[in-house]
C-alpha cells in the first residue's frame, strides 16, 4: 500500500525517517545562539547593542587581499570583458573530473601549504559540495549503515550531521581530559576501539580535525605516528579533515598526516583519507569549494563518481585555478592571514587573562577554547548552559557552549575572532570585561588559579615573549604540548 | 575494507549511456582537427543560445566585486542554505514565465540544490526510506538508475509504455506498476515523471495528467516532476504544456503537499557546469528537511549572484526564451526531416533537446530483439562515427528506438552526422536489398528445382504404375 492516510496536520508522516529523526542536528544548541543572533545581530552603527556572532568559524581578515586579487584579474571571471570568451566553454563543463587546471592548483595549494613537505597528485583530487559534502561522501564510500567511525570529542558538532545523518553510520566519541588538553591518549583510543568491538559494533575508523576545531590545537608528528600506527594495526580508516591547515599561525607548525605515512611502517595508504576545504584557509566558504584526497584508488574513483552530487561550480573551479596558480598571490596570502591571525589571537587572549579568564594554548584555527568553570556555581552542564544563556542574551556575545561539542566536562567555550572587524571585537571585549566587573561587584566568588587540583594545568593566562612567541606563564604542573598524545597518568 | 556502496555497479555508471560518453571523449569529433571523430549525440546539452547570455554579460561586464551592489566578502561568506534571496526571487519569476504566465511560483517554496542530480536524491532520501519503491514511466533517463537508487537504497519500478500508444502513460500501466511492486514487497511512495520527458521530448497530455493525479491520490503517494526541460517546449501540443505545478493550487490540501517539482537551469540556460537545480514543493516539512540537506551541496554565491542579476533582466529573459525555443524547433526540423529522407522515423515531440527516433528498421534481424539493439548501438559507435543513447540504457520495452541529440553542435557537424546516417541506412537497405535478391534468387532456384524433382518423382511413379 501507499503512505499511511494520516489524519489532522501530521504532514511528517508523508516523509522518510531520515527527514524526520532529527539526525541534522539541527536542534542543539550551537544553532540555539545562531538564532539569538540572527534575531539581534550586532552592527556597529545600526545595532550596537546586538547579538556579536562569535559562533561562527570564519576567517575574515584577509578578504581585501582576495578582493584586490579579483580586480586585478579580470580574466579570471566569466562575466567580465576580458573573461567572457571562456564562457561557453566553463557554462558547459560539468565533468566530474573538474577542470585539470583547477585540480592542479589545489594539489600545489595544499603542498605548499605543507611547505613541500608532501607532495599532492592531482589526479587524486575529488571535488566535493564543502567539507560537509567530502565528509558525507567519503563516509558513504568508506562505511555502511550501523558501522562506526570513533571522534575524539571535543569535535565539530556538525559531524553528528555528515558522519551520521544520511549515511545510517554511528559516531563514537572519545571523551579526552581536561588534565591533558583534551588531547587524545592512545590507552584512550584503544579503550574506546576495544569498547565498541566488543559491544558488538563494526569499527571502520578514527575521524579527527587537524588543526582541532574547536580546540585551536595541532598534533604534533609523533601522536600522528602513534594514530597512524594504531589505525593501521586494526585495519580502520583514518580521515583526517585538514580544512584549517593554513590557520596555524604560531608554534609548533603543522604537521600533516600525509608527512607522517612514510614514517609508518605498517602504514596502509588504502586506508588514509584527507579532507579539505578552502572555506577557512581562504575565507570562501560561499563559493563551496570542497576536496577529497584519498591514497585509496578505489576511494578516488567511486568519491569522484559521488561527486556528481556536489560538483564545485566550474565558474569558480576557473576562478580557483587562476588564483591559486598565481604563485606571488599564494606567497603572500599564506604570510599575511596567519600573521594576522596571530595578532587578533593575542589581542583576545591577553585581555581575557587581565580578567582572569584562561583559554587552552592553541596555535591554529579562527577560535580559542575558553575556560569558564570558576563562573560555574556547579560543574554541571546546566550550569554551563545557564552561564550561556547569560552570556548570550545579558552580555550578547553568540559563543559556543562546549557540550554542543560533546566536551566531556563543564565549563569551557569555543570562542571565534576572526570574523569580525576590529571594532567590533573591541566592543567584544569591553562587555567581556564589564561583565566580569559586574560579576565581581556582585560579590560572586571565582575559584582562584591553582586552587583545586582540576584546574592546576594548562589553561592558564597566555602570554607573548619578546620575540612574539606565544608561550605559557611558567608551572611546574603544565604538560609539554609537545607530546601532547601521552599516556595517561593514572 | 570499504562500504558496500563500492562494490555495487547502482551508480549505473556501466551502461551504454556512459560508454558511449567514454567513446566519444578518446576520439571527439572536430570539424577541422578530426573531422572523422565520433559525433557526440548522446548528451542532452542546450548550446544553441549560448551567444545569447554572452552578449548580455557583455553588456554588463560584472565583476562581483561591485561596491553597492555587491559585496565581495559577502558574497565569499554567504553560505546560507537558504539561497541567495534575489536568486530565488528570479528563479521563481523565470519559472513562471516558461509556463507563459500559467501558473506561478513562490520564492520561499524553492529549496536550492547542485543540479537536479542532487534535487532528484534529495526527494529520495526525503520521502522514502531504503526499500521503498518510487514508479518510473518508461522509458526513462539513465542517469536516474545512480541518482535515486544508489546511495539511498530506494528501488524504481517501471511503468512500461509503449509505441502502440506512443509511450504514453495510462491508469492501467500504473495499477500494473503498483501491483508488481507490492508482489516485490515492496512500499511504493511515489510516481516520478519528467515533463517534458527525457527521452521522448512530448509534453503529458491533459489525459495523461488526470489520470497521475488520480492514481496518487487514490494511493495517498507522491509525485515528482522532473520539469528540467520546461523551457525547451518549441511547440505548442493541443493541449499546451501542462506543468504538474497546476496540482500545486488544487484545492485538495493533502494532494498539493505530495506535489513537488524539480528544475534546474542546464538544459533551458544551457549551463550545466554552474550546477543550480532545485526543489519546489508546497509541503513545508520537505522543504525544510530538503533545505538542510542542500547542505551537502549548496550552489555557489558567486553563481547565484550572477545568475540572480542575470535573470532579473525581464528584457533579456523575455528575449532569450523566445529565441531559443525558436532556435530548438528549426534544428529539430532539421533532424527530423533529414532522417524521415532516409526512412527513419521520430516520435512527433513538442520539446526537449532530442527525439525519440525509430530505428527498428535498421536491426538486422527478422525481428527486433535488444540484442540487435546492441549491435545496431556499436555499429553506429564505431563505423558510422555517432554516439546516439539506446534505448535499453532508457530501459525502453521494446527495441530498436534510440535518442539523438541534435542541440550540443553547430549545423556543420549535424549535417556531417546527417549525411553519416544516410550512408549507413543507403548501405543497410543496400545489403538488404542485395541480400534480398540473393534470397529470392536462391528461393527461385529452389522452386524450379523442386518442380523438376516433383515431375521426375511423378514420371517415376506413372512409369511404376504402368509397369
């Protein structure tokens, strides 16, 4: 028979279970404070009191750069004068091969990127809709309905979307510590990996972001090693989703996980997949350019026939391929955004550690990971939602609350800055500071630094050297961030 | 070590359909670099107006980066899946005036997607769930096999037409559909058509439109339209073109939120490598799921801003559509009488960048059958030098019919494939004719021998008798 006659309104019958279990996502929270700002945004003339977005993962600071690039040229669009012969030609292409030329200055894009450190085929480059379209594809090409892929959590949220929401596959977190700078352990991994097989689920890999999002972090070459290796044992992917690999703006520099296979003995390539985007690298997240780049090459070809369901526009695969094969372009972009980045960075984090606010040491991404539990009456999640709320709506500020990241403790928030103005973020951090004198006034304590063994570690106030390093006040109790993928202490 | 999804062939990427695309691009016709190359007529691509939009781009000379009018660093952060607002609000008014005012549409309805490749998955993933079943009228455009079935794991059941009534689709086609779908086990949600239709380039009667809307309603299940061609319709049908967008405003509620319509511009804009599909339905809850979904492949701001500005222009998009409707039915006219010179028949077609040509003469068997479908596929790959879509790859029901696309080249290279075709059916009627001589020379022969071997058995037997 049909559908079911459904009687009244209840319209969602007529639809599948996948347009109506809720697996987008969409309800959490992260896009709670989108709303709040979407119905108050901030503007520096015509809403001064408005909602300033800092939820939102953009890079910002160097669109005058591409701008000025577009002017100069012309040739490179299909609507200007000097552009339009190539219109029939790009109007009519829909290979989903994309454009050789687009394809090749993506691979040079992402080995310079990586300082020539790895070198990137062409021919192994898949178009996709976005990150979000090459996550979802490669999840479709790499594992089917019920199988899992394990996440260290923090982690973006909208994985739970890509990873799972279409795909039928499951995401697993990996809780990781606070004591360790949330990064991921290797007892932890295992145990998590061990954890799932033995319940009966059918593990098909590790997902992680490197830079992190939300932590503003890099993996260092022996933690990748150590992944490496362990993925390789078991036999399990390993997708690695570089997208912010051109945000580290500071020390220690990015290590790719494409550097590191060679290093591996037991590596298998078959099992090794990157995704990437220029949505944050380049600040273009309009123009929906999305990579994968998988060593497998039966991923390559079935990926690329997928790809015909998110095909980058070929008026902008023309566009790309112009820009990023201008070399003396590419050189100066690639100096300019992360030096720009690290200003705003610094600017931020030392105004909050005046107000006693400590972020986690982060070297990359648009955002910094928050320490708030000293504003916590209880480390509790609602306590940390409340304390959002009050954040939102009273000191309006849109921050990510970090249980919309699956953070396994309280307290802590992704904040974003690179999306602003330079105006902006200082009104930004003026209300940040009227808030925190507000709250001293009112005669709510804070727990001091270092008084209890939980916050004794890395998230103290930051601090620039004379040679502009960011670097830790100095404590006997601080991991090396160095090796960040430690054994855990018991 | 990889999904499942892998090792099936459901991307349908194996068919004639793609083979022949394969074909095509290792030995590409060019008029004067390779002028024995292999014509491709086998993709439904509109390039006869393209002067048109150049002209106009032109004139205009944009550039997105115009202060005041467009914001760069807007446009390059604008990710909104809601659409580009000004985007929408053209592709709705140009909706409407391809139907001639006929019915008209409602920007907030539109859900932007990367083409209607990804639109028709969308609706899948939306309204059925793996195992379902949507019917299909045959025959059907290929592509449809990867794009609703392959990663969503819904099943097509066709609805078998024929050329007794050329391929139209009846109530009794459809209840035979349904009925072996449920014999399959299987949940039917819905009927899928594309109007005009690809292959055959007609337009559903008013019949025709009754009776779909009918059946789903008496099922309670969805219909699709794939209305990608709508701007192509050169001619007016007795019964004009009628887009099922006209059950969107039937006044039975239920009804009108299981309507929905697909579009896209690369056939009637001619521009398949900008990747701007859509989905149009009144049901809010589908839109809303859809729009979230668009996330996996949203179109381009700077596509959308150009196109937005694009469209806008009421002078130019009256203009255009006039011209290249007029443009489509002369190079039609074109095909259609040249093949008729040469004894092939078309289905008569009031749209589309293609006929649906009746090549069944050419097969070379006594009867037609798919094997000599096939054979008469590759004879004309490789001798005749023309890439033309099978209709088994249509999954057609009865052999012999082929698509020709006639609007993806200039007249040059379709008087070149014309002159091919002729050859090859002179030749086939040629050895037929000759063969048929030889038979019935043969045939004579044996005749005249029997009668001997008949007159000496008789003589034989007289001469027995007498003795």
């Amino acid at each position: 028979m049909g559908i079911p006659k459904d009687g009244g309104n209840g319209l969602g019958a007529v639809l599948s279970k996948i347009a109506t279990d809720g697996r987008h996502g969409e309800d959490s929270p992260y896009f709670d404070g989108w709303k709040a700002y979407e119905e108050n945004p901030f503007h520096p003339a015509q809403n001064p009191d408005g909602v300033i977005q800092m939820g939102l993962s953009e890079n910002g600071l160097c669109f005058d750069l591409t701008e000025d690039w577009m002017k100069s040229n012309p040739k490179a669009s299909i609507c200007t004068a000097e552009g339009v012969e190539n219109f029939s030609s790009i109007a009519n292409f829909q290979d989903y091969h994309g454009l050789p030329e687009f394809r090749q200055a993506i691979a040079r894009f992402m080995t310079r990127i990586r300082c020539g450190r790895a070198k990137f085929d062409s021919d192994r480059i898949v178009m996709s809709g976005g990150c979000t379209g090459a996550c979802e594809t490669l999840v479709f090409c790499l594992a089917d309905p019920e199988d899992a892929f394990l996440v260290p959590s923090p982690y973006y949220p909208a994985f739970n979307r890509d990873v799972r929401w279409r795909t039928g596959v499951q995401l697993i977190p990996i809780n990781c510590k606070s004591s360790n700078n949330f990064q991921l352990t290797l007892p932890e991994l295992e145990s998590a990996y061990e954890e799932a097989v033995e319940s009966g689920v059918n593990v098909k890999g590790l997902i992680l972001t490197n830079p992190s999002n939300p932590l503003g972090t890099t993996l260092d070459r022996t933690s990748l090693r150590e992944l490496l290796e362990f993925t390789s044992r078991k036999k399990i992917h390993l997708v690695c989703d570089e997208i912010y690999s051109a945000t580290v703006f500071s020390s220690p520099e990015f290590t790719s996980v494409s550097e590191v296979m060679h290093e591996v003995e037991c590596c298998d390539p078959n099992l090794v997949h990157i995704i990437y985007s220029l949505s944050k690298d380049m600040g273009l997240p309009g123009f929906r350019v999305g990579v994968i780049y998988s060593y497998n090459n039966t991923v390559v070809s079935i990926a690329r026939k997928m790809s015909s369901f998110g095909l980058v526009s070929s008026q902008t695969q023309l566009l790309v391929a112009s820009m990023l094969s201008d070399e003396e372009f590419v050189e100066k972009f690639l100096e300019e955004s992360p030096r720009r980045l690290r200003a705003r960075h610094r600017k931020f984090v030392r105004a909050l550690g005046e107000v006693g606010i400590g972020c986690l040491q982060g070297n990359a991404g648009l955002f910094f990971w928050m320490d708030l539990r000293h504003f916590l009456k209880e480390q509790t999640f609602e306590e940390e939602m409340r304390l959002w709320r009050v954040i939102v709506h009273d000191v309006r500020l849109n921050v990510s609350p970090g249980s919309s990241f699956g953070c396994p403790e309280p307290g802590f928030f992704r904040v974003c800055f690179a999306n602003m103005e330079e105006g902006t973020a200082d009104v930004a951090l003026g209300r940040i500071r009227a808030f925190v004198s507000k709250r001293e006034h009112d005669g709510e304590k804070k727990r001091k630094w270092g008084g209890n063994k939980m916050l004794r570690l890395s998230l103290k106030p930051l601090r620039y050297d004379e040679n502009n390093i960011l670097t830790t006040m100095s404590s006997p109790d601080m991991m090396s961030p160095r090796s960040p993928l430690v054994r855990a202490r018991n | 070590m990889l999904s499942r999804k892998l090792s099936s062939n459901s991307h349908g990427q194996d068919s004639s359909y793609f083979l022949g695309w394969e074909e095509y691009t290792k030995n590409p016709f060019h008029a004067i670099d390779n002028p024995n190359g292999i014509i491709q007529m086998g993709l439904a691509e509109n390039q006869l107006s393209v002067d048109q939009i150049k002209g106009w781009l032109k004139r205009r000379n944009l550039t997105g980066c115009e202060p005041g009018v467009s914001d760069f660093k807007e446009l390059a952060s604008f990710q909104d899946y809601h659409g580009l607002p000004a985007f929408k609000s053209a592709l709705a008014a140009f909706m409407g005036k391809i139907r001639d005012g006929r019915v008209t549409f409602d920007e907030e309805k539109i859900v932007l997607t990367a083409g209607a490749t990804s639109a028709n998955e969308i609706l899948m993933f939306c309204l059925a769930d793996p195992g379902d079943a949507f019917l299909l009228p045959t025959p059907y455009y290929p592509g449809f096999d990867r794009d609703l079935k392959w990663r969503t794991g819904v099943e097509i059941i066709p609805i078998h037409t024929s050329s007794s009534n050329n391929f139209r689709i009846t109530t009794s086609s459809l209840e035979q559909a349904f009925r072996h779908a449920q014999t399959l086990g299987m949940t039917v949600k819905g009927v899928l058509i594309t109007n005009p239709s690809n292959p055959l380039g007609t337009t559903i009667t008013r019949s025709e439109f009754n009776q779909l809307i009918r059946f789903v309603d008496s099922k309670n299940i969805h219909l699709i339209s794939d209305e990608i061609y709508a701007g192509t319709v050169f001619n007016n049908s007795p019964d004009g073109f009628i887009s099922v967008a006209e059950a969107l405003h039937c006044g039975n509620h239920s009804l009108s939120q299981r309507i929905h319509l697909v579009y896209s511009l690369s056939k009637d804009m001619g521009m398949p490598g900008f990747r701007v599909g859509l989905i149009y339905s009144n049901n809010p809850s589908l839109v809303s799921a859809a729009t979230k979904m668009s996330s996996f492949g949203l179109v381009s701001a700077q596509t959308q801003y150009l196109l937005a500005n694009m469209l806008s222009d009421e002078s130019f998009v009256h203009s255009y559509i006039e011209e290249n409707r007029k443009r489509i039915r002369e190079r039609k006219q074109l095909m259609v009488s040249r093949l008729h010179e040469v004894g092939i028949p078309c289905l008569e077609s009031n749209a589309g960048l293609f006929c649906w040509v009746d090549m069944r003469g050419l097969l070379d068997e006594s009867g037609p059958s798919f094997g000599g479908e096939k054979r008469l596929w590759t004879r004309l790959i490789h001798e005749v030098g023309l890439n033309v879509c099978a209709g088994s790859s249509c999954h057609c029901s009865e052999p012999g019919w082929f698509r020709i696309c006639f609007a993806n080249m200039d007249e040059w290279a379709m008087e070149v494939a014309m002159d091919r075709i002729k050859s090859f059916a002179d030749s086939i009627r040629g050895q037929e004719q000759a063969a048929g001589t030889v038979l019935g020379q043969r045939f004579i022969l044996l005749l005249l021998l029997s009668f001997i071997f008949v007159d000496d058995l008789g003589r034989t037997l007289s001469s027995q008798v007498k003795s």
